[in-house]
C-alpha cells in the first residue's frame, strides 16, 4: 500500500474514542506533542494491565513451539511487567500495583492450561493489517490470534477487563474483514476468551460483514469531515466530559509525563497527579455517542 499522507486510520479503538465523544478521539488520535511528535498516553492500571497481558501473549506466541514454556511465559510476564511497574503504570500505590500483577498472573496461567494455544501455529499474517476503504480511508487491526479451521480461519481476541464485549462492538466486525481481505475468503468465525473469568473461549456472533463495511465506511466519512473541520469539541457542548476530561487535563499541561515509549506505540505516558481519573470500566461501560448527532 502506498504511502498516503491524508490518511485517516480507522481502528476499534479510534472508532469507540470518537463514538464517546469527538474531543477524546482527536486527544488520542489526532493530536501530537509538538515538541516530540509523539501522541499522549494516560497511564490507568486497567489499561496498563490489559496491555501488559496482551503483549506478554503475543511475544510468548511468537515462540517457536517447543519454546512455549511456563517458565519462559512467566519469565516474559516479569519483564514486560516491570517496564510498566509504578506510577508508569498509573499506580497509587505498592499494594494497588501487587492487586492488579496477580489478576496477571491468574490470566496467564488460565491460558496456559490451555495447551491449544502453545500447541499450535497461528496463521502467519502480517503483525499490523490494512485495508484501504478508498477516500484516504484506512481500516487497521492487530489480531491476537488466527488460525486454520476446516475450509475457513478462526479469530480469538484475548478480553483482560472485567465485562463482556458488548454485542454492537466493532473490534472483532473490523477484524473480520481486515483477516477476509488479506486472506481471501469470506469463511471467518471468531471467539473473544474472557482470561479473567472464563476458562475457554465464548464464542462470537459476527454481523454481515458486508453491511459492517458500509456502516464503518459512513462513520469514516463523518470523521473525515470533522477532521477537515476540525470540529472536535466535546460531545457535551462543555469543556470536557468523562470521556475527555483527563486527556484534556494532560493536554493543558496538568499531567506528570511517567515515561517515553517512541518505537512501539509512539506516545508518551502521563499521570495526573492532584486528580482522579476515570476507570476504565466506567469508560467501558458507559453509553456510545447516539448515531444521530451531527459530528
């Protein structure tokens, strides 16, 4: 894919901050620190613990097969922990950071009493999918797992929070037609696995994907628009809202920058010292944007 200098990249992330509300989605997507180029983080231990996990897994799946060790898993699980150990992690305190840590560890020993998953070999993809929507419209994904089933290909998404997926979610919709285009075939069935609760996977009901594209290909539109308006105000009609408040507190100057992170993720990681931040479940948990707002 060529590069292109106006493109706007729709992932499930991006997607879900600007369906919370416009100002979040240019505070984690579009805006840059203009001294390092770099995007803005929040550290919050429920994200820095879902992070935690997911890159644990994927450096541990990317072993060859006879690597795929307990203790190689528990080795990679202290290092990548320690990157993010402290207030780099958003934590308040010892005691909260050591609560959060063995929630990890009961995760990853969850998936390893699952041999399928150090028994086997994904599908080799490329580790960062595209897909080019047209109007400098860019769809963009990281699977956490595909593999071969019968004539078709299975997606499992490792979930770390605390809540189910809701039903009109558009992570594992956008996976689908990301792994139906590099992989040519319409067959793709997909399971989310609940590491903190569940021992196996739940599976997933996928929507037409036909009619998934059509919807994301609008609501890429819309924020095409808003972008070349650069119409992000809050979706309060006030400075802030729950959504965007502490972005905004770190845009203004208020946060403490905790770490540097300019290879992987390309952002800096800020905490907010003298407020309280948001958890991510509320943020989770909390009603979509409805889709007749004019933004």
């Amino acid at each position: 894919m060529a590069f292109n200098q106006n493109a706007i990249y729709i992932s499930p992330s991006s997607l879900g901050d600007f369906e919370k509300c416009p100002q979040l989605y240019y505070l984690r997507n579009v805006y840059r620190n203009p001294k390092t180029g770099l995007k803005i983080q929040l550290a919050n231990p429920d994200l820095v613990l879902g992070q935690n996990i997911h890159d644990i897994l994927d450096q541990f799946l990317k072993l060859p097969v006879e690597q795929r060790t307990k203790q190689e898993l528990e080795r990679i699980f202290e290092t990548i922990w320690n990157l993010t150990s402290g207030e780099k992690g958003g934590f308040l305190s010892k005691e909260q950071e050591e609560s959060y840590k063995n929630r990890g560890r009961v995760m990853i020993e969850r998936f390893f009493q699952n041999k399928h998953f150090w028994e086997k070999e994904p599908v080799k993809i490329p580790g960062f999918l595209k897909r080019d929507l047209g109007g400098d419209l860019i769809l963009v994904g990281k699977l956490d797992w595909i593999e071969k089933e019968g004539d078709g290909y299975k997606i499992v998404d490792f979930k770390t929070g605390k809540n189910e997926e809701r039903e009109n979610s558009w992570q594992m919709p956008i996976y689908a037609l990301l792994a139906s285009y590099v992989l040519k075939t319409t067959k793709i069935t997909a399971c989310w696995w609940y590491l903190d609760k569940d021992e196996d996977l739940t599976a997933c009901v996928l929507p037409d994907l036909e009619k998934s594209l059509a919807a994301i290909k609008q609501k890429g539109e819309i924020i095409k628009i808003v972008r070349q308006t650069n119409s992000f105000r809050c979706q309060s009609g006030k400075e802030s809202c729950w959504a965007c408040r502490d972005y905004l507190a770190i845009y203004q100057g208020k946060g403490k920058l905790v770490s540097v992170d300019p290879i992987n993720r390309k952002q800096e990681i800020y905490i907010l010292v003298n407020s309280k931040q948001i958890p991510m479940t509320e943020i989770q948990n909390s009603k979509p944007i409805p889709d007749d707002l004019p933004f």
